[in-house]
C-alpha cells in the first residue's frame, strides 16, 4: 500500500472535513515532503491542488442541482467567506458560482473527477472461513455505482458518517458496505451501512436491503482499506475460479468491526462472498 494511495483513500473519505498536508502526510505514513513528490508521482497533481479541484467539483455539481447557499458551500470546501470561494471557483472553472447555478449543468466546466485506487491483484490471498448467516437487514447511504465512478465509494462512507445517528432501530455496532442488484455492464448498488432491527421508521432518504440467509467465503483484508480492490481482484479472478465453488446470486458485502478505525481507515475488514456448490 503506498502513500500516494493511501492519501487518496484519506481525501475522498474525508473531503467535507477540514483537511491539511500534515494530516494528508500522516495518514500516508512519510512526510509532508515525501506525500508532495510521491501523489504528484502517481496522479500527476499536487495533492493539496487535488483536494481543492474535488471540492470545487463536488461545489459545483451542487450549483447545478440548484443549491441556494453559496455561502454554506463556500465552507463546506474550507473557504472562509463567498469572495473566497469565488475565486477560487473562477480560477478553476473560468466562471462565477452564480452562473453554474443558472445554467443547472456543469457539461462546460472541467470538472475534477475521484481518482481510481490500486486496482492490482494481491500477492497473496489466505484462505477464507466459511460461514452461514441467518437473514437479517441492512439500512443507510447508498449510490448506483458504474465502471467508471467506484472511486465515489470512499466518499458514500463519508456520508455514513455524518448521517448514521439518524438511521432508527440499528441492531450493534458493526458497520457493512453492501454490493447488490448488479448488471451485466457491471454495475451495481452499494450500501454503506448499519444492521437494523425493522425498516418501518426508516427515513426514505436511506437505501435498505436484506440479506438473505447464505452460505458465504469469508476473507480477511488485514491491510489499509485503500487497497481493499486488491484483494476484491484476487477473490474474484484467482481464488474463486480455481475453488470449485461458484457464485452465488446474493448480496456479497465488507463488513468493519469495532477494530476498524475510519478516521485512518487502518484496523482491518472482512469480505464475505456468496457462494454455491
């Protein structure tokens, strides 16, 4: 897991927070001037002109659907007043907030998009447990994912977050990342959330699923979330192939106990896989 990804992992999962090269530099494990050269390195950009260039797109996405509030954009992307903020936004965009917002389209802009994580194959993959689960219910932020956007991910746990005190009838503290209802273009739904006891309280604006009861491979990922699609690749296209079991149609999700900490996104996961004879 190198620093560059880790940073990355850090950014999209935390970009409505407050955020500095020190802290960027910690979580990446080297210092202030090693993350500089080593992001710039791997994607091309200074990591501090990445964050901007992300919340600035993000700012004006939100323009374009009609957000009324310059000014509590301006300090959602860290700018301390709306003059800030519009210059910023000018220098990025060659454009106004104002003119984003009513135009209701962002097709002109050059937005900033998530950068892809590692998507390598890990070295090596231990091998699973197996385990049935009884049928329970899963509750909280969900998104369509599609081929070409998994690196919003990160940022769907940062809505966790910010929300999950408002999901009713949670049932413990584990938290699940749940892939269901995919596509043969590979699409898929993603749910970033909690297990609950019932949905009838349940806010609409939160995705729910059950899941049923199955048999799953369960995998342990022991290294920094970032590199999560590491081992996803090898499951899928090393051990699964070579098991002699097959997938089965259900939902495959990440499970995150208490011993993972999403502030540094260290502590380890699970990956539980469904799977048939």
């Amino acid at each position: 897991m190198n620093p560059a990804q880790r940073a990355l992992w850090y950014v999209e999962s935390h970009l409505a927070e407050p955020m500095t090269l020190d802290e960027i530099a910690a979580i990446s494990g080297v210092s202030r001037f090693h993350i500089v050269r080593a992001f710039a390195a791997a994607t091309g950009l200074p990591v501090m002109r990445y964050v901007r260039a992300r919340r600035l797109s993000e700012a004006a996405r939100s323009l374009a659907n009609g957000a009324p509030d310059i000014l509590s954009l301006a300090l959602e992307a860290d700018y301390g007043s709306h003059e800030a903020f519009t210059r910023a936004f000018r220098d990025q965009f060659g454009t106004t907030p104002e003119a984003v917002r009513a135009a209701q389209c962002t097709g002109h802009l050059k937005l900033q998009e998530p950068i892809l994580m590692d998507s390598t194959i890990a070295d090596k993959l231990a091998a699973p447990r197996f385990e049935t689960t009884r049928a329970f219910l899963v509750a909280g932020i969900n998104e369509r994912i599609s081929c070409d956007n998994g690196a919003a991910i990160p940022g769907l746990w940062q809505r966790f977050h910010q929300e999950v005190a408002d999901i009713p009838a949670r049932v413990g503290p584990v938290a699940y990342g749940v892939c269901c209802n995919s596509d043969d273009a590979g699409n898929f739904d993603y749910i970033a959330g909690v297990e609950v006891a019932d949905f009838s309280e349940l806010p609409r604006r939160f995705g729910r699923i059950r899941i049923p009861e199955q048999r799953y491979a369960v995998f342990t990922h022991a290294d920094h979330v970032a590199s999560i699609r590491r081992t996803v690749n090898a499951i899928w296209n090393q051990w699964l192939p070579a098991s002699g079991l097959k997938a089965a149609d259900a939902p495959n999700f990440e499970r995150y106990d208490e011993n993972f900490d999403p502030a540094t996104g260290n502590g380890g996961l699970e990956i539980w896989i469904p799977v048939r004879d």
